[in-house]
C-alpha cells in the first residue's frame, strides 16, 4: 500500500519535493492550491492584450550556481539566455545597479580604475561608526552619506516601510559595491528565463500517474487526518489560524499599464527617490529578448505592510517577528506528520533556486527515512 500524501501549495517547493517522492514509488501525492493555478508567485501568462509573457506576481529571473537544480530545471523546459541588468532613477539621474565602476565614476564625474575606486569609496566610509547597528549606519560605514541617500535611504524605506535606521545592519552584510564595470545583477553561474514561462515547466513537474492535483482548492488542517503526512508551504502562522498573533510581511500592490513600443528600453528600473511613491516598473516583453511584440506591458509595483487578505510576499523578519516565528516553530516541533517547506512555511526570503534546492535536499531526506522521522521543517527557520 503506497503512503498518502499531501502537500499545501503547489510552488516551486511543493511541487519539486512531489515530484521527487512520486519517482519514488512509494507514495501518491495530493498538491493543493489555493489558487487557480500552478506554480506560485512564479505563475506566469501571455498577457490577452499584448502577447506578452507576464509574470503575474512580479518579475522572476531564475538563477542558480548549484548544478543540479540547474540541471533539475532544464528536465522541464528550455531556458532563453538572458542576464539581469537594472538600473536605478536617483535624484541625480539614471545610473546603473548594482553599484559598479561605471555608477561610480558617472555620479562622481571621474575617470577611476578599480584600485582608485576601492580606495576612492573607502574614503567616503563614515570612519567614525565602528559597530553599525542598522541599515543606515552600515550604508554610511561602507558607502559614506551621498550613495546612501540617492540610492538607499528612499527605496529601502519605500520598500521596507519603516526608516533604515529600525533595519538590522545584517540586510547589507557585505559591501554592495563592484569595483570593475560588471553591470551583471547576479553573481551566479547560472541564468536564465524559461521560453514557455515557469508555469509550463512546473506544470511538467507536476505531470506523473502518482500525483493529483486540485487547483482552486485550500489545504486545511482539518484534512490531515486522510493523509499519512503533510508538508505545507503556506504562511506557517495561518497553519495555526494566528493564533499567537501574525508575522509581518511586505506585500505588493502591481499597476499595469500598456503602451506601443519601447516604453522604458529595460526590463527593471528602480525609483530611488522616496517623493516617487513605487518602487520600480519593470517591462515584461523585455524578459523575453527573443520575442517580438509591437505593444509592451509594464507595472509599477508599489509596496505595503500585508494586512489580512493581502497575499504576503517579503518576510520583515524584525526582532518582534522573530519572537513570535520562534513561539511557531515550538508549536510545529510539537506536531506529528507535518513539514513546513518552502518560503512562507519557513517565513524565509528565498529564491526560486533555494526553495528547489531545499526541496531536492528534503526529498532526499525523506527517502532514507521513515515518516515518523521526517524533519519539521525543510530548513530551520531561525
Ligand atoms: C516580487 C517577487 C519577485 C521575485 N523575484 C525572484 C527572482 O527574480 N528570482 C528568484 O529566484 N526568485 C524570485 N522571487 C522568489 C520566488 O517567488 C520564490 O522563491 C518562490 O515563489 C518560492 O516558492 P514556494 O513554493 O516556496 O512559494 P510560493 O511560490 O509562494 O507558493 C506557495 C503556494 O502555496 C499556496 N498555498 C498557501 N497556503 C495554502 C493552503 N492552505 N492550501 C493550498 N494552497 C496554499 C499559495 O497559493 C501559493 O501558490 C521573487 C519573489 C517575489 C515576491
């Protein structure tokens, strides 16, 4: 008799970590969504009006530097190469992110080779704070008080929601600086946007005799008892209908708007300026090179605290969130025959590529033990 299974969300994480224990052959799995479809905030759809291949919750670049979850993906569908190049609006206008050596000579009107810059910038650092205890103090320390305010202070606060001075130093732990004109966001081997979008690949994931799934249809923990274990990847604080109180997380709010041609000549462009009240606007058709369409759909995204119905996306993990995540993880260790995975079961920001790679590592796990042994969470959160 194979055990039954089920999983809540059918993500990234839940739906690798299906896939990998329906091979198995020792299980049948039922992934639930609450949503209408597949694949979670990575959902992507051709835009009726354009033709554009949309990433309905935000844009979504995959990459990776693990080589089998890059050789896990491409099982399921073909990558276009593309490499992530954003670029900022500050006050004293556009320059290129993350900050490299052709941001800082362009906003400092110099002519710097990489060893001149790293001493250059290191001169800017605020010596006097030796022990930065927020955002703001590490930002002064490492960049000194001109980057700060035009490419920090009012995009983190708008996308934050409080001043960097209430965020922990550990947000900008290493210097976000290049000292050569590496324009490349990413720093890993790996990168690329799926041809068919990441739906159709977590849709072919999803494809095997030993899973079922329901879409449009919400795991609740009343149902454990029809199933031998159950992993969720929902908020691990709903799980527990909040009973302790609600971790904090930033939501978004997307306004879509479509023009004829080229609107902004990059897929992402930041707003660095705290008066312009979103936080970026990013051009789909441009996530896709090698397409052609005459209109182009963008959005602004704005940021807010998540209240009660919004959908929750960024973790603010602050010093009272971490509290009350600690009081959750007590009362999960207390459960049988559930796993909380994947990001908001784990109240983690992770990457596409960290929640599959957690997921490969889980199945793994799970296939070398028994249920009963099965771990609580996927990576402890905390
Ligand atoms: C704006 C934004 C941009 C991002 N950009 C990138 C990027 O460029 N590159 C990158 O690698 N990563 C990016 N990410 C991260 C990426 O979205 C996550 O890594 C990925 O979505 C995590 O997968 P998951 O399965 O853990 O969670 P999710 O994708 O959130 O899936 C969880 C699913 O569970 C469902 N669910 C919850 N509770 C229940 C329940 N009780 N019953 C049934 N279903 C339930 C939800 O409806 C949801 O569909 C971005 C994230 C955001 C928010």
């Amino acid at each position: 008799m194979k055990k039954k299974i089920a999983i809540a969300g059918a993500g990234f994480a839940g739906a690798v970590l299906a896939r990998e224990l329906a091979e198995s052959g020792q299980y049948d799995l039922h992934v639930f969504d609450e949503r209408k479809h597949v694949a979670g905030n990575c959902h992507t759809k051709r835009d009726e009006e354009t033709g554009v291949m949309v990433h309905e919750y935000g844009p979504h670049i995959f990459h990776t530097s693990r080589e089998d979850v890059w050789e896990y993906i491409n099982r399921f569908g073909k990558f276009g190469q593309y490499v992530n190049r954003v670029k900022a609006v500050t006050a004293r206008g556009v320059f290129s992110l993350p900050i490299n050596l052709l941001t800082i000579n362009q906003f400092y009107g110099k002519k710097l080779t990489p060893p001149q810059a790293r001493d250059f910038v290191g001169s800017l650092g605020d010596r006097q704070i030796t022990e930065p205890k927020s955002f703001e103090d590490q930002a002064l320390k490492f960049l000194g008080r001109e980057f700060y305010e035009n490419f920090f202070y009012g995009y983190t606060k708008k996308q934050w929601g409080v001043e960097p001075t209430e965020l922990p130093a550990s947000i900008l732990q290493r210097l976000p600086v290049r000292f050569n004109y590496d324009d490349n966001y990413y720093a890993s081997k790996y990168q690329g946007i799926p041809l068919d979008g990441y739906t159709a690949i977590v849709e072919k994931i999803l494809d095997h005799p030993a899973i079922h799934v329901s879409v449009g249809t919400r795991f609740s923990p009343s149902m454990r008892g029809d199933y031998d274990h159950v992993f969720y990847s929902g908020p691990m604080d709903g799980f527990f209908d909040f009973k302790l109180g609600r971790l904090q997380y930033r939501s978004l709010v997307f306004e879509k708007f479509t023009e004829t041609g080229d609107y902004q000549g990059n897929p992402v462009i930041n707003y660095c300026e705290e008066s312009v009240p979103y936080t970026r606007i990013s051009e789909h058709k441009h996530f896709t090179p090698w397409e052609t369409h005459e209109q182009t759909v963008c959005f602004k995204e704005y940021s807010k605290l998540a209240e009660p119905g919004d959908t929750p996306y960024y973790p603010l993990r602050l010093s009272d969130d971490k509290a009350l995540l600690q009081k959750y993880m007590d009362l999960a260790e207390n459960e049988d025959g559930l796993t909380f995975i994947g990001r908001l079961g784990t109240y983690r920001y992770l990457d596409m590529h960290m929640v599959i790679g957690e997921s490969l590592d889980l199945a793994k796990t799970c296939l070398q033990t028994s249920p009963s042994e099965w771990p609580t969470f996927s990576q402890k959160p905390m």
